[in-house]
C-alpha cells in the first residue's frame, strides 16, 4: 500500500497481464477527469512504465462502453500502422496500447466498483498545457486531422456514445433558458448584457445539425475534445507523436473537432482572463492550425464542411461561453471557481472571442479559400 495514494497500486497491477513486482507508483499528469498513476514494474530483469487510470463514473457513467470504444478505435489504427512496416515499440509510441487484464478484458473492477485500465508509457514524448511555438501548433492540429482521417473506414457498428448530447448546442441552449427562467441564485440581472449576448446569437445552435438533416455534412467518428494537451509531442523532434484521452471519441462532426482546437488555440489569453482587451484572433495561429488540420485529414473533408471552418470556431467558442453562463446563474455546480463570478468571467471571455471571429470572419474565410485554391 502506497500511504501517499492511499491505494493499493500493487495489488491493482497484478490483474493485468504480464504481471511483475511494483516497485513504485505516484500520482501523474495535469488531467481533472480520471486518477492518473505512473506505475513502473519489474519484468525479465527490467523496470517498465505503465499508466493505470481510474475511471471518473461520474463523468463517464458507462465506463465497459468506453473501453469497447477505445479498444475497437486503437485496434484499427494499429493495424494501419504495421501495414506501413513501422515497428512494434514505434507503434506503441503513435496509438495507445491498451494493457489486458490477466481474463484478455479491458478493465479491471475493483471490490469497490471502482474502473481501472492500464496503457504502455509512452517514452520520449509529453503533451503541453500552452504551447510555445507556431510548429506546435501546426502539429497539434495535423494529428488531430490525421487521427479522424485514419478512422474513417472504421468498420462496425457505431460507437457507443460516452457522453450524451456532449456538443448538442440546442440541448445546451435548453439548459440555459431553463436557469434563466429559473434564476435560482438571483444572477441574471449580474449577467444581463451577456445573457442577450447569447440570446441574439442563439440561432446559430441550428446551423450544423440543419446541415446534417440535409445530407450536406457527414456524421464521422471524431475525438470530441481537441484540446492541445491531448497530442504527445516527441521530446527531440517536436513532431506530434500520440493522440491521448480517447473517452469521447464517438459520433460527431469534424467542424466541432475543429471548432474546438480553434476555440483554445486562436487567442493565447487565460481562459479566464478578466481584461478582454488581450482577447483577440490571431490570424498567423488561425492559418496555422487551419494547415495543420487539413494536412491531417488530407481529402477528407467536403466543400460545405471546409466553407464552416471559420463559422465552427464562433459556434464552439459560443457553446462553451453558454455553459459558463449556464453554470453561473444555477450557482456554480459544474465547473470549479476560485473566485466570485468566475464562471461569468469565463463566459465574458469566450463571448469576447466570438466578437473577435465575428470581426475577423472577412479575413479568415479568405484564407481559408486561398488554403483551397493553393
């Protein structure tokens, strides 16, 4: 029993294979959602790296479906990848290899109902909270491109989905009309300007799913959460390496994948920076995320969804800038805050940058057609 974790990391370790003696184990990365441990095991003569996670039952209350995603998801990228002659150890650096319990399951549940599964470590490369250069960026957004690219002849049925309505706009503008009308912690009149806002922009939550009902944008297996510290960058080459966190991977459309990098990446401002006048596009990072991405899915993608690159960033930014408003008037329940009004100074921040797309839709629609025409 380690005292520090207050977890038995050795006992968990031996239900899943080869098995070995464990010689330490410590609490690792910056994640929020699941209980990440580093865990190094003696084999043959060898001390060996594995991650072994605890699953968050709360936020992924089906976590047998999860594990049937991810393992179906891994699986099929791995097969591509020995198809192109790359080795077993430089494989296990490029898609996660999910460790099986000592049964050939996925996961293992403990006496106390508790999720546990188990991946190789991934040596000589990390994922970053901000990311330092254009380059990076430029990686960060081809694997994500490459990765929905390298799935879409995902054969099956679909996967299940882990989160309901995770990127569902109208299910969201329902929940926030629902506070409003409520207003059970008397916010609203705090929140004015912001709540209409919104409430002139609520359309938009129509656009892509209208565009789905047509038939003009397909539905694809995407990541769902294209955050820049979801990508492993290799240490000596800075090349993108591993897309991690494949919770969410499931049903979606690329424009949120893309919309999302956009969100986080096109204005290097805290998310909850209280002075907006920093709050801006910065169109070398929008160009720069933009290549990376098409690069990535190659010609995956058709006219109508590249017409809605820009338009997905606004849509995304003002989807996660509503939640923040949502949990503010329902008093907090969802996200953490650190101060009075935190999640209305998120939500100020993102609608800032919806203003920032807004003004800059122009200019970012033309590069994304000279990125087309060139």
């Amino acid at each position: 029993m380690d005292k520090q974790l207050n977890i038995d990391m050795a006992l968990i370790a031996r239900q899943f294979q080869p098995g070995g003696e464990c010689l330490d184990a410590r609490s690792y990365g910056t994640g929020h959602i699941h209980d990440t441990y580093l865990v190094n095991i003696r084999q043959k003569g060898r001390c060996v790296p594995y991650i072994f996670q605890r699953i968050n039952r709360y936020v992924f209350p089906d976590p047998p479906g999860v594990m049937e995603n991810i393992v179906r998801v891994t699986r099929h990228i791995r097969q591509k990848l020995e198809t192109q002659g790359i080795s077993e150890g430089e494989i296990d650096r490029r898609v996660l290899r999910v460790i099986p319990t000592h049964d050939g399951g996925s996961y293992y549940l403990d006496p106390e109902n508790n999720y546990w599964r188990a991946y190789v470590f991934i040596r000589g490369a990390r994922t970053y909270d901000v990311l330092s250069s254009n380059e990076q960026l430029f990686q960060v957004a081809y694997m994500f491109g490459r990765f929905m690219a390298m799935l879409e002849d995902l054969a099956g049925p679909p996967l299940h989905e882990t989160i309901p309505d995770f990127h569902n706009g109208r299910k969201r503008l329902k929940d926030f009309q629902e506070a409003l009308a409520s207003d059970s912690h008397n916010r609203a009149a705090a929140a004015k300007s912001e709540i209409d806002f919104l409430l002139d922009r609520a359309s938009m939550f129509d656009i892509l799913p209208g565009l789905v009902q047509e038939g003009k944008i397909p539905v694809r297996i995407t990541h769902n959460d294209t955050k820049v510290n979801n990508i492993m960058l290799d240490d000596i080459t800075g090349e993108g390496v591993c897309v991690i966190d494949l919770d969410t991977v499931m049903s979606g459309l690329s424009l949120y994948d893309f919309g999302d990098l956009g969100r986080t990446t096109l204005s290097p401002m805290a998310e909850d920076e209280r002075d907006l006048s920093g709050v801006s596009v910065e169109l070398s990072r929008f160009e720069t995320i933009l290549n990376g991405f098409l690069v990535g899915v190659g010609g995956s993608l058709n006219r109508v969804e590249r017409n809605y690159l820009v338009f997905s960033i606004k849509l995304m930014t003002l989807l996660i800038g509503m939640r923040f408003l949502t949990d503010y008037l329902q008093g907090d329940p969802y996200y953490k805050v650190h101060r009075e009004g935190h999640n209305l100074d998120r939500c100020r921040r993102q609608f800032r940058l919806v203003q920032s797309i807004t003004d800059c839709e122009e200019e970012m629609n033309a590069i994304v057609e000279r990125q087309h025409n060139g």
